[in-house]
C-alpha cells in the first residue's frame, strides 16, 4: 500500500472491509420497497404494504417523515394518489442517498481525501457563475409525465402492457421540443423503451428490480417543479492532469469520461474533475473503432493518449465538477504522467459535492491508487491483496478499445482505478496499471489509443471502423438524394 507522505492512494484497505453502521438496514428497506414495484401498488397485499410501511419507518426521524407516513398509509390501502408516490419515491431516494454520502465518507477516510466541498465555490479568482436559471416552466408536460409513472406504480412491473408504455410518447414528443425538457425527456423515452421491450411483463423471466425502481423514482422527482435545480455553472482556468479514461458502450451510443486533477492558475486546492464526451454510434463500430467517433468532438483525447496535460482558459463547469468541454479554451501543456501526478497530487484533490438527485451508490467512482499490492484469483475472480484485505477487481468495465487487459492487470505492481460500490463490495476499476516487462517499469492506460494507435489490433479495428462508418455515409447519402 501506498505510505501516507506518498501523496496519493489507499491508505486503510481495512476500512473498506468494516461493516458500515445502518447501511444494510437501509438497503434493506428500498429492496422491500423495490420488491412492492413488481406487483404493484393499484390493489396492493400483505407483503406491499409491508413494504411502503418499512420504508415510512425507515425515514421516521427525518423531515420526511409524517408526508411518508400518510403516502404509506394510503398506499397500503390502494388509494395513493400522485403526491403519495412522489413522497414514496422520495423517501427511496433519501436513503440510497444516505448510503451513498456513508460509503463516501468511508472512501474518503480510507484514501485519506479532504472532505468534499459542502458548496460550489470558485476554482479561481475571477471566476464567474451563470446567472440563476428562470422559473420551472411546462408544468403541464412535467405532469403529464408524473402521471404516466404514477400509474406504472400502480400496475407494477408485471402488468406492464404496450398500452400502457405508450402513454409516454406523447409527453416524450413534445418535450424534446423543449431545449430545456430534453434531459428529462431522454430519462422517460430511454425507460419507456426498455418497459416496452419487456411487455408483456406478466412473462418475464427476470426483473430488473433495482433498476427499473431508480429510474421510476428519479424520473419521478424530476416531475415534480424545480427540482432540476440550478445549474450554477462557472468558469476554470489553471493546468489539467489527466488520470485516465473510462468508457461506456452501448450498441447504439458510446460514451467517454476523462477523469482528472485540476490545478487552479491562482495556486487554490486542488481539483476532482471529469470531462465527457458522448456520441451515436452504428453497432458494427466496436473496440478502438470508437476513438474515430469522439475524437473530432474533444481535443482532450489527443492529450491523454500522448500523455500530456491541458492549459485551461475559462473552461465552463458545473457544481458538480464536470467540465463543458470547450476545445477554443484549451491547450495542450507540458508532459504529465498520470502516475506521477497520482503520486504527488491525488490524495490532495478535493471532490466536488454531489447533486441532491445524484446521490446513489451506483453513482461512486472515485479515482485512487494502489501501489504495492498482490494479485490474486478468489473464486475466478481478480483481487488485490492489500495488506490482507482483499479488494476485488472489475474487470469486466475495462474497454476492449485500449491496450488494458486482465494479464496486465494481473502483472501490475500499480494501478490507478475508480473506487467503485455494487452489490454490497467495494470493487476497483482499473484506469491505468505500471507492470515490468524485461526489467522495466511500463505503464499500460485504458485510454492509450484514445488519440490514435500504432498498435496492430488498434490499427485493424480502427480500419474496420472507418469501412463501416463510409459505408453507412454513402447509404445515408443514397436515402438523402431519393
């Protein structure tokens, strides 16, 4: 393990195995409350209102707890109406985000990290905040939309019909219209289109309870006015150290985080940030295909592969600490290993704080190193040994679009990953690891290829990927001209 003067890693890997106090207890409370949602809650029986009652107590010595109490009661009886489910979904909310705010205190403690900041504040002198956003507007369509969840709840996840799950197209259509609706119109049409995938629901093999109840219940309290917030942007200026790159891929879209340490130009604290890139993608474009379709979009990329940082000029961000990627205010810098910059500037970086609606275990990913571990195989599975705790790896996030392997990972002395929480563990997600090859030290990232390769499988996966994109081109331009 990485020694506390060391300036960056996991200092207590023993925390990480503690038990942490009330966490099951109210995890225990949404999987009943979760379990609710299959059947339903339009003639609800013993086992249901159990449930919405275990979730009442659960919040019973919070600001929540009488509007719960009575959503429970009326709930147990079939008669909920939409300001009932809007308090149940509420209340599940409030304790996801308690376990969250536990397990990143925990994380934090075990890293040995400053707090996160409590506000947004400015990253450096000068720096400006966007105006306040106006009054919630289209209230209409935002309750149109709680009805439609409203009456999911009530017919549960078994007696989903297409009738039913059609009832959000409308509300879908006329909100992307709306500049300002469209996040909350992406949430519904992405979840509409999965339940209508699975109708009828009287048939399905398998629910997918936890996630059909976030997204229920997180579309449901963006329903309500004013809950999106203010988005409370700024601006940054000052040197970007990048860490590494974690991809998500979908068969129609792919996605890029860039996670990073910021170094305000006034000589401020340190940063925790995140910039993102997001494009559509055909499904024959796999592997490091995908660089081909992010890299005209963020000039970032090119500095990662070549292992550089970025100068900044009033880069746009958010409370959250995401950057609105702006290639004109942004320069490449010096050479910046992400290693070194783990090392000396990691455990210094503050987090920024988490958004109300954000606050959800599965949202953790907090970027650590672990130095002097040993790997092991538990049960078919990858671990790091550190110190005789055993923390597993994820390996299955690692993109098959980089040179980052499993072997690699299993030969590494390093590694720079995303501390992550699922299923009751704490997982790490490797970013980057150092491993010898031949008596030198070589470091191995995720994001290697993210601004071009010399590497034969990249190369090959990059043609295939340029074939497929040109040909769809010349389709598209065929339909075009018909």
């Amino acid at each position: 393990m990485v020694p506390a003067d060391a300036g960056g890693g996991l200092m207590r890997g023993d925390l990480l195995a503690d038990p942490v106090e009330g966490l099951d207890e109210a995890l225990a409370a949404v999987d009943a409350f979760d379990g609710a949602l299959v059947a339903g809650l339009l003639r609800p029986g013993a086992p249901q209102a159990a449930a919405v009652a275990g979730l009442a107590e659960a919040v019973a010595g919070t600001p929540l707890a009488a509007r719960v109490a009575e959503a429970a009661e009326r709930a147990a009886a079939g008669a909920a109406g939409e300001d009932h489910f809007v308090a149940l979904a509420a209340a599940r909310g409030a304790l996801l985000g308690s376990v969250h705010d536990a397990l990143a205190l925990r994380i934090d403690e075990a890293v040995g990290r400053p707090a996160p900041e409590e506000e947004p504040s400015p990253a450096v002198a000068g720096e400006k905040s966007s105006p306040a956003a106006g009054p919630e507007h289209g209230a209409n369509l935002l309750a149109a939309a709680r009805s439609w969840l409203c009456d999911l709840a009530r017919s549960g996840w078994r007696g989903i019909d297409h009738e039913l799950v059609a009832g959000a197209a409308p509300v879908v259509s006329a909100m992307l219209s709306d500049p300002e609706m469209r996040r909350r119109a992406t949430l519904l049409d992405g979840f509409a289109a999965e339940l209508a995938a699975s109708c009828p629901g009287v048939t399905l093999e398998r629910v997918p309870v936890r996630r059909w109840a976030d997204l229920w219940s997180r579309a449901l309290l963006l329903t309500v006015p004013g809950s999106a917030g203010e988005r409370s942007d700024g601006s940054v200026t000052g040197r970007l150290l990048p860490l590494g790159v974690d991809v998500q891929e979908h068969a129609t879209a792919v996605q890029v985080q860039v996670h990073a340490v910021f170094e305000p130009a006034d000589g401020g604290a340190p940063r925790l940030v995140r910039a993102g890139v997001s494009a559509p993608k055909p499904d024959t474009v796999v592997g490091a295909g995908l660089w081909q379709l992010l890299r005209p979009r963020m000039s970032l990329l090119g500095a990662v592969s070549e292992g550089r940082s970025m100068e900044l000029d009033a880069m746009p961000v958010t409370a959250e600490g995401d950057l609105l990627w702006d290639d004109e205010r942004a320069r490449a810098g010096e050479p910046a290993d992400p290693f070194a910059t783990a090392r000396v500037r990691l455990s210094a970086a503050t987090a920024a704080r988490v958004a109300p609606l954000d606050r959800h275990p599965v949202r953790i990913a907090v970027p650590v190193l672990l130095e002097g571990y040993a790997a092991r195989s538990e049960e078919g599975r990858l671990a790091f040994d550190l110190a005789g705790q055993l923390l597993a790896v994820d390996t299955d996030r690692m993109p098959a679009a980089g040179p980052l392997t499993p072997e690699a990972v299993a030969a590494s002395h390093a590694c720079v990953g995303l501390l992550r929480w699922d299923a009751g563990e704490f997982l790490l997600q490797p970013l980057a690891v150092e491993t010898t090859v031949r008596k030198k030290t070589v470091a191995v990232h995720a994001g290697a290829w993210a601004g071009g390769t010399t590497d034969k499988a990249g190369v090959r996966a990059e043609k295939a990927a340029t074939d497929a994109v040109a040909v769809l081109r010349e389709r598209a331009g065929r339909l075009l001209r018909k």
